[in-house]
C-alpha cells in the first residue's frame, strides 16, 4: 500500500508542482552551493547514472551549471545558476501548497499518527541496511 501511494503521490506531485521529487531533492541540495556531482549523489538517495541524467538534462534547461575542479580535473562541481535558485523558490510553495492539500482531510491527530508511523517505519529500514 505504502508503494503504491507513494507512485501515486509522486506523480501528482510532479503534475502540480512542475519537478519530479527526486528532482526537487537533487535541486534542494545544491541551495547550499558549488557540490561535487559525485557528493550529490551521494547526498541524495538517487542511483549515479539517474544523478547524471538529472544534472545533464538541469543543466541543458539552464538551471544549474556545471564545471571541473580546477584542483582535479576529474571532478565535476555543480552549482544553481539564478535561474535555478528562483526556480527551487517556487517549487518549495508548490510542494508546500501540494502537501497542504494532500493533508488538508486528516485531522491533528491524525497528521500526527501518520508522522509517528512513518517515522517508526523509517527507523525499522534503517536497522535492516
């Protein structure tokens, strides 16, 4: 069940809010500054040749920039360009305003429970790693 409200929920999302969750992770990320590709995929729980698609095609649609380390040649820093940053501005309101709706039938103490069990089912995953 979990599964498939997750699928359902992240293609709602990606309807309203014009990113992709994963997308919107990467993006949120980068907030911070200049990253190296290979430490955003590891900051983000996105296989690497998704990371790369994602930064590639980011990049292509002027959102962020990409360069080589003028240290090592062999690493890629990625950064938002301003284009980028007003963007992840405005697809926060939108997740912002998704998750409102999404939520806005569930009463306190509802919110509430569904906050303790999804935290209980985060803490189980992490102990099975």
């Amino acid at each position: 069940m979990l599964m498939h409200l997750n699928k359902h929920i992240a293609t709602r999302f990606e309807r309203c809010a014009g990113v992709s969750p994963n997308r919107l992770e990467l993006l949120c990320k980068l907030t911070v500054g200049q990253i190296s590709q290979s430490d955003l995929q590891k900051a983000v729980s996105i296989d690497p040749a998704a990371v790369t698609r994602h930064v590639q095609q980011l990049e292509a649609e002027g959102i962020l920039l990409r360069t080589r380390s003028e240290s090592d040649n062999r690493i890629t820093l990625v950064q938002l360009t301003e284009e980028g940053r007003s963007k992840v501005v405005k697809f926060k309101e939108e997740k912002e305003r998704f998750l409102e709706e999404l939520q806005a039938d569930l009463t306190e103490s509802e919110r509430l429970g569904l906050i303790q069990g999804l935290q209980k089912l985060n803490s189980q995953i992490q102990q099975m790693k």
